[in-house]
C-alpha cells in the first residue's frame, strides 16, 4: 500500500494509539510559540475543553445520552461545529428554561454505535481544535502478550469514531479520514478476518470504496463460513464475496459442497434463527445431515437466544468439542459472542476449555483480545450488571485451574496460518528495526523476552554469540505441529520484547509504532539502506533517515529524563532502594 504524503500540518501517527502533529498535541510548534494569533488560538482550545474536562464548568444547556450515561453538551458550540447539530436544533422546540433538552445519540445514528469514550473523544475535537492520543482503557485489550496493533478494541475504536465524523458531519474530522483509513487499512490486512467485518460495515456505510474493496477481498480469500457472512452482510457485499469465490474456489471446505447440501443446511440454520427448535431436530431426523456437519452449534452459540442454545444442546445432537473447517471449536465461537450462560451450558456439556485453534489460541485468549481494560478492571456497582466479558474469562480461567490439562500441540494445517505469518513477520520487523536504532533498550527488552535475534526477517548482523531464532530453517525431522509450536513460542517471545519496550521505553516505542504504521507495507529497514538506488533514491533515504534519527534522538532523551525522573522519585520514598540505570 502506498504511503500517503501529508503536509506539515496535517495528521501524523507517532504511537499506535494516535498522537498528533501541530493539532494533535497540547502545544503549537516552537517556531510559531511567538505568534500572538497562535498562542491565543491555543488559549481559547485550553479554556473551551476545561468546559468538558471541568465539572465547576458545567454551563452546558443540553444532554446527549451515549451508553445511558448523560452527557452535558453547549448547543452553540456544536451548532456552530457541526451541520448536523445545526439542523437538529433548529427542528427542537423551544423547551421550558428550567429543563435541559436531552437527545438519545443512538436515533441519531442510523448506521453503526459509537460508545461513551469514542463520543467523548470526538466531543474533545469539536470544543478543542485538537486529536488526542487515544484512551488506552478502551482501544487496546487486556492480552497481557498483545502488541495492541490490531486487537478489537483497537480496531472497534477508529470505526466509532469514523462513524461519528462521517453522520455528525464534522468537515475537519471527516478531512482527516484519510489518515484513519490509512490506520484501517493496515488492520485488514493483520487482524483475524472476524475483525475485519466491523471495518468492512464502516466503509459500506460511509461510502470508502477502497476501504470496502480491500475488505470484500480479504474476506472473500478467507475460510469464513458463508452463512455467517449472509448474516453479518448487507446482500450486496455477501454476493460480492460469493462471486470472488467461485472465481477462486478454495482448497477442500464450501467449495466442494453441493448446492442441495447447502439448502438442507441452510434450512437448519434458518430454523435456528427463528428459535423452533422442534423444526430443528425435524429437519435432522429428516435428512442425512447432522448438526455438526451443519455447524449449527457454532451457528446457534453465536447468533442464538441463550436459553435457545441450551435447548438445542440438551437435543444431545451434536459434539461441543467439534471442530468446523477453520479449526474452530463451539467454545471458542462461544467466546466471542461474550455470553456467560452460553459459556456456563457448554462447559456443562463437556465443552474443554483448553482446546487451541489451529492459530493456537484458546477461548480465554480469544476472549482477552475482544475485551477492553476499562470493561475488565471496572467493579460494578452495587445493583448494576457485572462486565459479561470479564465474566467469561473468570469461568473459563477457573475451568482450566479446575482441568490444567492443555494439548501438546495445537492443531493444525500443513502450511504456517496466515493470521500467525502476517504477526510474526510485522513482530520480526519492529523488533528489527528497535535493534537498529534503540540498541541498548532493544537488548534489554530481547533478554527479558529470551528473544536472541531477528536477522532470518531482518538482515540484520547476527548478534555477537552468532544465535538467532532461525524460523526460516527447514528441519526434515520436524513435524507441522513440531513447527507450528515452535513458531508460536517465537511469538510470544516477541511480543514480550515489545509489550516490555512500551512499558519501559514509551517514547522511543512511539517512534517505532509511527514507522511501522507508515511504512508497515515496505521493507523498512531496506529502505534505510542509504547506498542502495538511484541517485535521488538515495537522497530521498537520507531525508528519511534524518527524519527518523531526529525522532530517535528525541525518544532517547524523553526516555532518559523519564527514567531519571523514577528514579528520584523511588529514592525519595524509598531511602533504601534505588532503581539501576538499564
């Protein structure tokens, strides 16, 4: 994908949660701090945000109810914002002037949710002027081993507010979609295709055309069932899809079922839909299909009253641990439907809550990759409903406490997944690239990781002992299962390097997040290779080169004053301990 060129002052991703360039941060430039229409710019998007961060500067006249949860609003400013607004204030009678005007965010949406955070956020924009780095309570999940790059919550958080901007009709914000579709598309291409539906609905309903082809294309390439995409799908795009791939049939699965095969399952299905689940053991008993040729388990965890999927269970017509043709047990669908008494029926069925997909991934980890930190760490209050989510994991982690027993070996195909190659290969290029320009943060972040090298993706020089992760090399000994472990292992390693460098090196892990972004589609650490091309080629990588080694020395200084300042701190309330300098 080609990197888009910005100009000076428009946005520019330093992390992977978003910070800004001049709009996006809570200063202007130094080169323009002298400008007195700048600095009053700046003082006016200071005062205008104490009137949503400031509760004794409450003197809003209107309430928007996002989530249930009222949220004081100034009509003038949003009026004057928004086209939108504009129009939906003018249709508002006037009301009496002891009573605040309250709007249901959810009628004004007519496509799409946007949450509390992802409102709050684009309400910061409209008063301030200003995009801020993202919540990281709620656009990065609680995967302890996640490099928060294309986990859900990272990905369900741009799509809010790509809605927000494109229905509410802010011209600044909409003007910055460019940069967000840059941002969706690196997710299609390295998240799991599950998660790319959201972004798929996003750009039908928002009119990006590109967005949406690359969306279909992925999709349309993967194994996802096509029932479930019928039913996830506006028609038109589930008939995209289903053309592409009479096109191009995949090896084995749907593309060798007959069309009579699929009515009679479809008809189960759709039995299922309409919770009958008489007509539902009819249909079984009738034909020579089962449910678990149906995947009608799978089918029903998902979409499926949960008193409906404990009916169909107790039937005793179909296998819990059953695998559909991805490698997909009930469970781990179960998991992301994020309904405890689903989860509760399963496991009292016999459903192992240990078993990996092919990936290697189990339904807890399938779990803590859908769930947020804020919908995990929040206690509900006293009368209020608890986190579902936060529920699942607790079940299914005592489940594995009760029955430690875990496979040796995931199950798996032939060929690497596709999902695993594409993260491994971005792990093995960031950890790369830190190696390069972060040498001594790098070592320190690898040796907690156990991770000894990158030069099989990278390039770069083996390390001094000559030992490196070799994932390349091919063993004739080793079996698919021996490899798909091993890779798996080397996974985690890295992504332990890297969740390590953001807790201890935030700033210099932001340079490297901006590079990975920017240029996830190109072979970085080549480009950085100044005696390679042609003249202006080479010009135009010494540019880059600067760029980044002005970023890297800036990270390594905020890095260092960071460390220092702890450092203080620890020695002034703890006479007795002091933190080593790594």
């Amino acid at each position: 994908m080609a990197t888009l060129t910005e100009p000076s002052s428009s946005l520019s991703f330093t992390s992977s949660h978003f910070s800004y360039g001049s709009i996006g941060s809570n200063h202007f430039p130094s080169s323009s701090a002298s400008n007195p229409e700048v600095v009053s710019l700046s003082k006016l998007s200071s005062n205008l945000e104490q009137l949503l961060s400031n509760p004794d500067c409450d003197y809003s006249d209107a309430e928007i109810i996002v989530d249930g949860v009222p949220v004081g609003v100034h009509r003038c400013i949003l009026a004057a914002r928004s086209k939108f607004f504009q129009e939906l204030f003018k249709k508002e009678k006037k009301n009496s002037k002891t009573e605040k005007p309250k709007y249901q965010l959810k009628e004004m949406l007519p496509y799409g949710a946007v949450g509390h955070e992802a409102f709050l956020y684009f309400l910061s924009y409209i008063y301030t002027g200003r995009l801020k780095p993202f919540p990281l309570e709620v656009s990065t999940c609680v995967d302890p081993v996640c490099a928060h790059d294309s986990c859900r919550p990272a990905i369900d958080f741009v799509v809010q507010l790509m809605y927000a901007s494109s229905v509410l009709q802010v011209p600044e914000l909409v003007s910055s979609f460019q940069v967000w579709k840059r941002r969706l598309c690196n997710f299609v291409e390295k998240t799991l295709v599950e998660n790319v539906l959201p972004i798929l609905m996003v750009a039908f309903n928002c009119k990006l055309n590109d967005l949406l082809d690359q969306c279909i294309e992925r999709v349309a390439r993967s194994d996802l069932y096509r029932f479930c995409i019928e039913k996830e799908l506006p028609s038109e795009v589930a008939e995209k899809i289903k053309q592409i791939r009479l096109k191009s049939p995949q090896d084995g699965g749907e593309s060798k079922v007959s069309e009579k095969l699929l009515e009679r399952i479809r008809k189960i299905l759709k039995a299922l839909d309409s919770d009958d689940v008489e007509l539902v053991k009819l249909l079984l008993n009738e034909s020579d299909i089962t449910l678990d040729e149906a995947n009608g388990l799978h089918y029903s965890v998902v979409y499926s009253d949960p008193k409906v999927v404990a009916e169909i269970l107790n039937l005793g017509m179909g296998d819990v641990n059953f695998r559909n043709s991805r490698g997909y047990t009930v469970l781990h669908f179960a998991a992301m439907r994020r309904e405890p008494s689903i989860i509760i029926s399963l496991i009292e069925k016999g459903a192992n809550a240990s078993e990996l997909t092919s990936d290697g991934r189990g339904a807890v980890n399938i779990l803590r990759r859908l769930t947020n930190p804020k919908d995990y760490h929040t206690k509900a209050a006293k009368g209020r409903e608890s986190s579902k989510a936060r529920l699942c994991i607790d079940i299914l982690e005592r489940q594995i406490r009760k029955n430690p027993m875990v496979l040796d070996s995931p199950m798996c195909s032939l060929s690497m997944p596709e999902d695993l190659q594409m993260r491994l290969l971005y792990l093995e290029k960031r950890v790369g690239l830190a190696q390069l320009f972060f040498p001594t943060e790098a070592k320190v972040a690898m040796d907690i990781g156990n991770v000894e090298g990158t030069s099989e993706f990278t390039g770069l020089p083996p390390p001094l002992n000559g030992l490196t992760g070799n994932l390349s090399q091919v063993d004739l000994n080793e079996t698919p299962q021996m490899l798909t472990k091993r890779l798996l292992t080397r996974m985690e390693a890295l992504m332990k390097t890297v969740e390590t460098g953001r807790r201890f090196f935030p700033y210099g892990s932001e340079v490297l997040d901006k590079y990975m972004d920017e240029y996830i589609d190109d072979d970085i650490l080549d480009d950085l290779r100044i005696e390679k091309g042609s003249s202006q080629e080479r010009r135009l990588k010494r540019m880059r080169y600067r760029e980044l080694k002005d970023d890297v020395q800036k990270a390594y200084s905020k890095d260092k004053e960071s460390k220092i300042a702890r450092s203080c701190l620890s020695a002034s309330s703890s006479p007795s301990s002091s933190i080593k300098d790594v």
